[in-house]
C-alpha cells in the first residue's frame, strides 16, 4: 500500500479592476496576496466574509507601483508585520511603501513562504518594473496575470502550465473603439504597454491552455469598455471542463479549491473537496 498526500490550494479575488486589485492565494498553513489595491479595512471585511485569515497571510506581493494595485499596501502590511515582496525599482516610484518591510524581488529568483513557491517574471505594462507571478504549492500552479500589454513568451510559458489562472480580460474592442475615452487613452490601453483584451486573453486560452486546467477568473475587466457577461459569453464557447468566471470590481468572489488529484487519477475518481489535507491509499 503506498501513500499520497494532496493538499488543494484556495484561491479568491478580493478586488479586481482600476478600482482596486488583491488576489489570495494559500494552502491550508499560509497564504499570500499578490497586491493591496484596496484598504486595510475591505481587505480584512472580504477575507471574512470568505472565511479566510488574516494570520495565515505571511507575505503581500507587489506586481507594479500603480495606485490600484498599491493603495492598502502600508497599513496592511504595518498592522499585520508582513514582508513586502517588491523590485526596487518599483518601491522607488511607490508613496506609502513601509520600506523596513521591503524585500527585493527579482525576476525569475523564486521566493518561498512556507510551501508555497513564487515565481516573478516580467510582463509587458507601463510602469517601471511590472511583473507576474506564478505560484507553486507542491505540483499545483496558479497564475496572476494581469495588467499585460501583450501575451509575451514569458506569460505564454507560464500559462501553460498552471492549474489555475486570474487573467486579464480588460475590454472589448468594438466597445472601446466606440466608447468616450480621449483617443490617446484608447492608444495607451491596445498599445503594447496597456491590456489584454478579451479576443487577446481568449486567443491565449484557446491556443495554451493546458487540458488540466480546472479554473480562470476572468479580471481587471474594465467598467467603461467590457461586460462580464459578453466575456463570459467569449471563453464559454471554448472552456470545455474549464470553470469560467469573472472577478469582480465591486466585491469579493468566492474561495475556488484548485485540486488537480482528480485529474491525477483519472476522470473516475470522485474527490470531496474540503478544507484539510487529501489521503488517499493506492493499491
């Protein structure tokens, strides 16, 4: 008889969009944040309404300096001590950063907390160091990929991969193309520099999403020039076993377990999907 022990990481969208981004990730002895867009205060009124704590929280990492994804960061991380994940040049352009709490982050230099595994890599936005993460718990991935100019080989490779993914969604064209925005803000946003668009995160889904891949929230969806349901509409055509969503600007979405053991073993393998450590005994 041997032995395999499964632990399934939850993840959860706190905020998604220009209003504000924080993106949790964790197994059952810690977790992470990948930014703090929103304040102090939602943060910890979302996590409990999903019954996530705060104490399991051992760091907050920090995509890029931008005040939808930095806004919460010094009272966050100052009231609960947390080490701050970022490059330096990002902390430079970055105003309320506890810097006796930074630590340096590096592309491609993996971080552990705990048993989880962060991986940063670059990305195509504007701002000083952008990055992405990739996160590991044991074989299990998720991404966080948002804020994305264009889907660049690092984005490609890493997508491919994972179990699990927050991927940008940010607008549809026609929308856009027919919306208010000044054209100079048009030009910024498609430009190479800016967001992904639906038919860009689609075409990426479509031609790299690995058949293992249980889950995609849908984010950073614009208010002005996207629609939740228009993407939903987009990715469902396409998703096949894969459960699509959209996290939203408004609220918090609900905690998904990410367990690639059923796959594991294959189709016929029922799993009930509870908080705690997985064992099973194979013959």
């Amino acid at each position: 008889m041997v032995y395999f022990a499964f632990m399934p990481v939850f993840i959860a969208s706190l905020n998604s969009g220009s209003n504000g981004n924080c993106y949790y990730i964790g197994n059952e002895r810690e977790a992470i944040l990948v930014d703090a867009g929103i304040s102090c205060r939602e943060t910890e009124k979302r996590m409990a309404r999903l019954g996530l704590s705060m104490q399991k929280v051992k760091a907050i990492f920090i995509s890029h300096e931008h005040s939808d994804h930095i806004r919460g960061l010094g009272v966050l991380a100052r009231k609960y001590h947390l080490p701050v994940y970022i490059t330096d040049g990002t902390a430079h352009h970055c105003g309320d950063v506890p810097k006796e709490l930074c630590i340096s982050l590096r592309s491609y230099e993996a971080v552990s907390i705990g048993g989880l595994e962060v991986m940063p890599f670059p990305k195509h936005h504007d701002a000083v160091e952008p990055h992405s993460f990739m996160i590991s718990n044991g074989d299990t991935r998720i991404g966080v990929f948002t804020d994305i100019g264009a889907p660049c080989e690092h984005l490609i490779r890493h997508f491919a991969q994972c179990h699990a993914v927050f991927l940008e969604a940010n607008y549809d064209e026609e929308m856009m193309e027919q919306g208010r925005y000044p054209y100079f803000l048009k030009r910024r946003i498609r430009g190479g520099k800016g967001h992904l668009s639906n038919k860009q995160a689609l075409d990426m889904f479509i031609a790299h999403k690995p058949n293992y891949m249980s889950h995609v929230l849908l984010a950073h969806l614009s208010k002005d020039n996207n629609c939740p349901d228009l993407a939903l509409k987009m990715f469902a055509e396409h998703a096949g076993d894969t459960h699509i969503c959209v996290a939203s600007r408004y609220e918090e979405s609900p905690v998904f377990v990410i367990d690639p053991l059923p796959l594991a073993l294959g189709d016929s393998h029922v799993c009930n999907q509870i908080t705690g450590q997985f064992q099973f005994a194979i013959s």
